[in-house]
C-alpha cells in the first residue's frame, strides 16, 4: 500500500509541474471506496487520499465518474489525468495512478 501510495505521488508530481488541475476518473460504486453522495458528489476512502496527495503536491483534484469499461479507453484519449481502481483489472500499457 505505501509503495502504491509513494508511485502515485511521484507520478502525480510530474503531472502537477505541467497542471495545477488534475482530474481522476473512477466507477463510484464500490463504498466505502468510491460512491456518490445525496448532491452527486463523488465521496470516499480514495477521495480523501487522492485529495490528500494533491494537496502535496499543491494541485486541485477533480473527481469524474466513469463506466470501468470505459476507463482505459479514456485515458488513452486524454479525457482525465488518472483512473483509480483495483490493480487486479490492470490490464494497460498506458501510464496511469492505480490507488489501491
């Protein structure tokens, strides 16, 4: 997890020198992970650390909901910065923050 948690940061840290807004793109259902509010918003464990490892790195995070299948493609086409899932559906040569 820290190892996972350290990548992501570093990662980020070269993103943030070019952006000062990153946008994360997930499937919000699986609580307490990553789910919706009653406003929509998108909540949860991997929004706070997210939030967290953009504060480091002094960038403003964005949340964008996303079907799975639709994650990798996306982020090939540069539609958002990161997808956040489990690393066991990790099957992409693209460059991509995976946050357990």
């Amino acid at each position: 997890m820290k190892k996972t948690l350290l990548t992501a940061i570093l990662l980020g840290a070269s993103v943030a020198a070019s952006a000062q807004e990153l946008t994360f793109a997930m499937q919000p259902t699986y609580p307490p992970f990553e789910t919706t509010n009653a406003k929509g918003e998108i909540i949860g464990f991997d929004v706070d650390v997210t939030n967290a490892i953009c504060q480091e790195i002094q960038a403003t995070c964005k949340f964008k909901s996303e079907t799975f299948d639709a994650l990798i493609p996306n982020l090939k086409a540069k539609r958002f910065d990161a997808a956040i899932f489990r690393n066991r559906y990790y099957r992409c040569s693209c460059k991509t923050s995976v946050i357990l």
